[in-house]
C-alpha cells in the first residue's frame, strides 16, 4: 500500500455543466501537478471508471450538478472503499437541493429568502404565489448550479411566461431580494474573503458567470464590518448545519438595508479562471496553487489515517 497516493480529478460529466466541470478539471489537474502525481479522467457516463486502487490514489471530484454534486458519485466513491475530497454524500445531496439546505440553515438562525417549490408548472397557483411572495421573483431548478435555467421575474405576465417555458421537474420560486451579491469560501472551517459579483444587466445568470468581461468581480468586497462579520458568520453556520466539510462557497444576497440572505452552498465549486473560489482564496493570501493544494490536503489526511488503521 502507497503511503503517498495519487490524485484522480473526475471532470465532465453527465450534466449541462459538463463543459465547465472540464474547464475546472484541467486548471485542477494542472496545478495538483506541481505537488502532486496526478491526472484527470474525463467522466461521461454515471459509474466509476475502471482501473483505479482505493488503495493507490484518492478522488478530487471535479464534476458539478447532476451526479457529480448531488451525493450520487459520493455514495459511489464511498461503496467503492475510496478516500475523496470534499463533502460526503449526505451533505452534498442535502446541499444540491436548495430547498431543502435553506430549511436547515434558517433552522440554524440564517436569514434566507422565503420560497416556494413545485415539479408540474401547469399547477402552479399564479395568483397565490405572488399573493405570498411578492411580485418580484427568481425561477430556478433546486438541483442545478452555475445558473442554469434562471429566470428573474416582475408580476403575473412574466410569471406566466416563465412557467409556460419550462417542464416539469424539481423547481423553486423564490422572493428576489434586491441588492448586492457577494458569496465566501470556505476552506476547512474558516472563512475566506467575501467577494461581490456584479454582472452587466443586473443578473448573474450562466451566460455571465462564464463570459469573460460580461462581470465585475470586487475581492475583498467593500463592506461594513458588521455586514462582513455577519456573512462570515453565517457562512460558517450554514456550511457546518449542512454537514460540510473540506471546502465549499456560500452564496447570499445582501440586501439594501443591509441584511444577508442565504441563497446557497456550493459544495464543489468552479475551479476556472473566472470562478470565485479562487477570488476568494486569494484574499486571504492563497494563490491558484496554493489552494488546490490546500482543498486536496484533508483527504490526503483521511487516506494516511485510514492507511495507518489498516496496516
């Protein structure tokens, strides 16, 4: 048995994120090479890929939204007798449904937005919807990242649209809250550099988080230290209430009263030139490589234990 494995980054997928989980996979790769032996595996179907020793390397999941980030490759991982980075199957699978992960944040004393979920959109009660939550709204996929299928809402016409648009599936609606977007990495149980994300139009949606220029990144945000130590604090909590661990990015809306509302945690987050991690990593000291090795570090850390309890 290897003491000192090495690092297989899954990358791709199955997903419609699939070409941005590439894009994160070799700039992962490519630096986990300056520290470590390790390579990529380009993911395309929902099993793991033959050939590989649980006991001769870990797993860097690079695989965003479907099967990668919803606990199913995880669960696999963990069958399979494989130390891997990032957070376990339940908390991944917890987190990839942002229903569900604003429940137990808010039960943990996170302000989150209030909202509302549906799979049949030829059922939705229009008028009941705006009556609860207001005629300003955000339509998205509880189970999708990087803004995949994200409508922003103003009153009953657009609602309509919006819903004659889509089909069924797992949905949310939830009341917009206006103001500045800013989301935090977290690294172990620290928190990083807030960062504000500011696109052209308004909304941060998949054409704008991965179009360079399209969005102005501020890092370190320029906040109030109460509102700063709010959302770290809350960063914290909700990543340790979602069962965590390893690294992650929460995302909130600060909203103009100055009030943060949680929108999410990214439980394996983009790891491309423009992702935010990094931006936020690097307010707190951590250039590019640095900081994969750092996220690699605790699995590296979990395969020594495990090695020394087996020997």
């Amino acid at each position: 048995m290897k003491t000192d494995p090495s690092i297989t980054v899954f990358a791709g997928g199955i997903g419609p994120e699939r070409e941005i989980s590439l894009s994160t996979g070799r700039a992962l790769t490519e630096a986990l090479r300056k520290s470590f032996e390790a390579q990529m595996i380009d993911v395309t179907e929902p099993v793991l890929p033959d050939g590989l020793d649980p006991e001769n390397t870990i797993i860097f999941p690079a695989i965003h939204g479907t099967f990668g980030e919803d606990g199913t490759l995880q669960t696999m991982l963990e069958q399979g007798g494989f130390t891997y980075a990032g957070s376990g199957s339940d908390s991944s699978r917890l987190c990839m449904d942002k229903h569900l992960s604003k429940e137990v944040v808010r039960d943990a004393g996170v302000r989150v937005a209030r909202d509302l979920v549906f799979i049949d959109p030829k059922e939705v009660e229009v008028d009941r919807v705006l009556s609860e939550l207001g005629p300003d709204l955000v339509l998205k996929p509880t189970d999708q990242g990087s803004s995949v299928a994200l409508y922003v809402i103003n009153g009953k016409d657009e609602f309509t649209d919006a819903l004659s648009e889509i089909g069924e599936g797992n949905w949310m609606v939830e009341r917009r809250v206006f103001g500045r977007e800013v989301t935090i990495g977290i690294l172990g149980d620290t928190p990083l550099g807030v960062v504000e994300v500011i696109p052209t139009g308004g909304v941060y949606d998949y054409e704008r988080k991965y179009s360079a220029g399209s969005t102005e990144y501020r890092y370190p945000a320029v906040l109030s230290c109460e509102i700063n130590n709010e959302l770290k604090e809350f960063a914290t909590t909700a990543f340790s209430s979602c069962g965590c661990r390893d690294f992650g990015r929460v995302d909130f809306i600060v909203s103009e009263d100055g009030q943060s509302h949680f929108l999410e945690i990214n439980t394996l987050p983009g790891l491309t030139p423009t992702s935010l991690l990094p931006k936020s990593a690097s307010c707190s000291g951590y250039d590019f490589d640095k900081l994969t090795v750092h996220l690699a570090e605790p699995a590296l850390e979990r395969f020594a234990r495990g090695s020394l309890l087996s020997a």
